[in-house]
C-alpha cells in the first residue's frame, strides 16, 4: 500500500510538471484554449488512473490483480505518450498564428515550385490556396488575397516580375504588422530598399515594354526608361546597368527579332546577366521594407480587384469540368488587344531613394 502511494505519488508530481511545462509552450505556440484544456483533462486522466492503482494493488493476490495492475500501468504510459503536437492539430492555433504557419508553408512551396516547378503538385498548391482562404478574415483580407495571388501565379507558370515585386514588398510590410517579433529581418535598411526596388521597377517596366511589336509610344518610354537608369548607376549597380543599356540598344535597332528579355535566365544582358541581377536582388528580403508610392498601391488593388472579378464570374466546377479542352484553351488565351492594353499601364519613372547616388 505505501509503495502503491508513493508511485501515485510520484506519477502526480510528474504529471503536474509536465503540465505546467506544456502549458508554458502551447502559450508560446499560440494555441487555442481548447487545446489547453485537453492538454489539462490528458494529466487529470494520468492522475486519476494512477491513483486507482493503489486498491488494486491492494487486492487479493491473483492474475486479475497482476493483469489489472499491467493494464492501468500500460494506460497510463499510453496517455502521457501522446504527443502534443495531436493536440494542436485538433484544437488549432489563434487564428493570427494559423495564418502565420500558412504563409511559412506559402513561402515554402512558392521557393520550391521557383526552383522547380514539377516538385509541387497542383492538388497541393490548391490545398494551401484553400486553407488560405478558410483562414481569411476582414482584418486580414489584403494578406490572404495576396498570398492567394502568389500561389495562382505559381500554378499557372504566369508570375510576372513587376507584380511579383509589389506583392513581395507589400506581404512583407502586412505580415510585419502583425508577427513583427517572428518576422526576420530584412536585407537592407529602408532607403536601400527602396533604391533597390525602384531599380527593379523600372527594369520590369522596360521588360513589359520590350515585347513584340511594341508601339511608337512603347518605344518612347523604353527610351526614356532607359535615360533614367542614369540616377541609379553606383559601383554595385554599374556593371548591371551598362549590360541593361548595351542590350536594350541592341533590341531598338531590330525590334520585330522577338521580346527583349525572352527568359528569366536573362541570357540578353550577357554572360554574367543573371548573377549580376542576383547580386542585386538575389533574396526577397533586399527589397522588403521599401516604400510603396500611390501608384504601386493602386496597381496592388486593381490586381487583385480584377482577380476578385474573375473569381465571381467563374462558372461553376461542374460546368467548367463539361467544357471541351478547347473551349477552354480559347477562354483562357488573351486576345492581342489586352495584351498590348496591360504592357501599356502608365509607371511613373521615381527618382532615387534619399541619400542614393
């Protein structure tokens, strides 16, 4: 009897402690109070069982009396090895910190469909699409919608490097403002930033432009986009902008030869292309923090005004499943004259960040 109390005794002491530890860390997890509160009933079950040990171990000697004790023993073992995580999972997180674990898990599947895009599945990226919007919130509409974006792009192999861009820039100052204790830390401090994404802008704006068959006034801009490539040159960038230039001059001289950049391999701006536009923008996190003027805010909204539209005049699955492949491959090429209306948008050409040169 005296041992069969301090085994109880000793059970409860352990219990109570893990207890409090787990406590401590589904805290720091963020997880519902539900989840607490199984966690609780889980020690409460351990305790109890191992108190009812100590009359059967009191009782008359016999095989019911060893089985009875081996089944509580075992039970008891089986509870407390219940992993916390099962917990979790059933009774959630806040619904902020389940937003936060959709997008690392955003983040993580945009990194390897970039890398390669046959390493994700469309079902999967639908599936973190769907938890997306199950976890949508007036409070957090903006940043579901553009998490939603960036896997729509990724699926259709359409993410265009302005939008892109802005929709990077713009997630990160969104998901700063609420986890801005997990967030790490960006690159560069905000006027390097924005020197840098207002580069970046305006070389994408000059890879819309440098389409086939652009107009006189496409011309004009690329042109004039080319001229202000002038405020940026530094050190870091001079090798860059001389490539941009010397290739942009090449395409104006012949421009029915096809698009100006025909791949993201960048092979138009020469042999070392590519590694210099990775030096410059080589994470994403060299242009987070950078300011966003009215115009990029404006083409935030109107991007996911227009897939919003999209959204609501979709037919439904089931109708969409009874159309012909081409039907469908019809609906979904653009026609020529919206084409040439998008490469077309106005981008004001922004002067340098505040003490770049």
């Amino acid at each position: 009897m005296n041992a069969a109390v301090l085994a109880a005794a000793g059970v409860s002491f352990l219990a109570a402690f893990l207890f409090i530890a787990e406590s401590q860390t589904l805290s720091e997890g963020h997880a519902r109070a539900r989840v607490q509160f199984f966690n609780a009933a889980r020690w409460a079950f351990v305790v109890a069982l191992s108190w009812v040990l100590i009359p059967a171990s009191d009782a008359a000697p016999g095989p019911e009396r060893v089985a009875t004790i081996i089944g509580l023993t075992v039970l008891i073992g089986v509870v407390i090895l219940i992993p916390l995580r099962w917990f979790v999972r059933i009774g959630g997180r806040q619904g902020a910190w389940e937003l936060r674990r959709a997008k690392l898990e955003v983040s993580r599947l945009a990194n390897r469909i970039r890398h390669d895009r046959d390493s994700v599945t469309p079902a999967r990226i639908r599936q973190a699409a769907d938890r997306v919007r199950n976890l949508r919130t007036p409070e957090t509409a903006e940043l579901c919608d553009l998490m939603i974006a960036e896997l729509d792009d990724l699926m259709a192999g359409e993410e265009l490097w302005l939008e892109s861009g802005r929709r990077s820039i713009r997630l990160d100052y969104l998901a700063r403002a609420l986890w801005w204790r997990e967030m790490p830390p960006p690159d560069n401090d905000p006027d390097e930033a924005t020197f840098r994404w207002y580069l970046y802008r305006i070389f994408g704006r000059m890879m819309e432009l440098g389409l086939t068959d652009p107009s006189k006034d496409d011309l004009g801009e690329f042109r004039h986009l080319m001229d202000s490539l002038e405020q940026y040159r530094r050190p870091d960038t001079k090798t860059f902008i001389e490539a941009v230039l010397r290739s942009a001059t090449t395409w104006l001289a012949d421009t029915s030869a096809g698009p100006w950049i025909r791949s993201y391999e960048f092979e138009a701006l020469g042999p070392s292309g590519l590694e210099e536009i990775q030096w410059i923008w080589g994470r994403e996190a060299a242009m987070w923090g950078a300011y966003l003027d009215g115009d990029d805010l404006r083409a935030i909204r109107q991007d996911l005004s227009r897939r919003a539209a999209a959204a609501d005049s979709a037919p439904p699955a089931g109708v969409v499943a009874e159309e012909t492949a081409s039907q469908v491959a019809a609906a979904a090429k653009p026609s020529r004259g919206a084409a040439k209306s998008r490469r077309r948008r106005s981008t004001r050409v922004p002067k340098p960040a505040a003490g770049q040169k």
